[in-house]
C-alpha cells in the first residue's frame, strides 16, 4: 500500500467520532407553490470535530485532517474546530395535505423537475400508480436531491453508503418512498458533453444506490421502499463490515 493510499485508510480510524447534523424548515402558513406547508426542506451532513491539540502528535493529526480533500467544508463551532465530510439534501412532501405537488416542485431549482414522473394525479396518493401497489402505511416521500461526500473518504469500502444509510434512518424511518436520482453531479457543467464519461461515472452512481435497495423506476429516478428489507439489510451489512471502526 502507498503511503497516500495507506493515509486514507487511516481514516478509518475517525469513524466513530464522526457526528450526524440536521436542519429543516417548513413554512407554517403558504404564500406561493416554494413554501407549501406540506413539504419540509431539508439538509444533513456527517461531521468530524477535532479534539484540541494538547501534544504533537495531536497538532500533527490534526494537520493531516486538514489537508485538501479529507473535507468538504471547515467551520467552526464556539471555540471547536469541525470538518464536513459528507453532505444530504432534499425535501419531504406529505401526500396527503400538498397542493399541487408539480407547482410546488417547478418552484424549486431545476434538480426537481426530474422527480416528477414519481407523481400522478390518477393515483389515489397521488403517486404513480405503480408506486401505489405494495405501499404498507405512510404518506411522505423523501426526495434526496444531493449527495456529496469529500474525496478522501471515497474508495474506503462503503463509508458513504453507511452515512446516506445512517441519516436515512432520521430522515426516511416513517416514508412511504425515498426517491432520488443518481448523477455524477462532480462533472463540470462545461464538460458533460463526454457522454462516455457521463455514462461511465452515471454508472458508477447508480451502482452505489443500487447497493443501498434502491431501484430503477423511470427516467433515471430511483426509488426505494424503507419498509422492505432490501435497505436495512444493506446497511446492516456496511455496519458488520465498518464495526471495527464504530
């Protein structure tokens, strides 16, 4: 092993004392499609504090943590110093009290607009029909619109896929659906006319996803059921895998 890639392994060894963030906001009253009080924007990342130096070793610890790529962010919190190494956005509909679940979509950015075959209003949920079969109990979908991970932590045997796994517990324990839809989203705007490099890392997307229960429904939007056991499973398995770690 080289000594980068050995120096990535090593971040192993953080794992378990990485922490979970949320934030959300729901508008109480609506005043146009963006603020319908039936959905609930929403935001996570994985974060990893750093302990106070109080040797060399510790400062020199801290100085390889720091170094580009182990994060996506650097903030501070009073007095603490803390890394982002992983990031989740989306947004939460209730089915049963939304509008009009395609205005409220089209207020967003464009990234929305992809989960619209998801919805149709001849589904008594207002799903696609298709989704409708099989559904056990709940009336929300949660739609992951962004996924980031720094690219440090990439390549490590699934440390992404434990975090999504993880805050998706919070996040997604009472939905009915988690929708998302799997793109490379690193690929610079100006260079997403390689197709074959699109389709090559789109494939590696999707690979991932896949492995986490997620399954193909229609124009690039995957969908999963929390209540089947494909997802626990997965995340069951990363969990055996990383316990040394946690």
């Amino acid at each position: 092993m080289t000594d980068a890639a050995s120096s990535r392994a090593d971040l192993l060894t953080y794992l378990n004392r990485l922490e979970l963030r949320f934030d959300s906001s729901a508008s109480l009253v609506a005043s146009d499609a963006h603020d319908d009080p039936a959905t609930l924007e929403w935001s996570c990342r994985a974060v990893l504090p750093l302990w106070e130096p109080d040797d060399e070793e510790a400062e020199a610890d801290n100085a390889r943590l720091l170094t580009p790529g182990v994060s996506l962010a650097q903030s501070s919190r009073g007095e603490d110093q803390e890394l982002t190494i992983l990031t989740m956005s989306g947004l939460t509909v209730d089915l049963g009290r939304v509008g009009s679940i395609y205005v409220s979509l089209d207020a967003r950015d464009a990234d929305y607009e992809h989960f619209t075959p998801l919805f149709d209003k001849s589904g008594e949920l207002g799903l696609h029909p298709d989704l409708e079969e099989g559904l056990v109990s709940g009336e929300q979908v949660v739609i992951i619109d962004r996924v980031r991970i720094a690219p440090a932590w990439r390549g490590l045997g699934g440390v992404g896929r434990l975090l999504i796994g993880r805050l998706l517990r919070w996040m997604a324990g009472q939905a009915a659906l988690v929708a998302t839809h799997p793109y490379p989203i690193d690929i610079p705007v100006g260079e997403r006319e390689d197709t074959v490099r699109e389709a090559r890392e789109k494939a590696v997307v999707q690979r991932t996803w896949r492995s986490l229960g997620f399954e193909p429904f229609r124009e690039d939007v995957w969908v999963m059921q929390p209540h089947l056991s494909a997802h626990g499973d997965a995340v069951d398995r990363l969990e055996t895998a990383f316990a040394q770690h946690l």
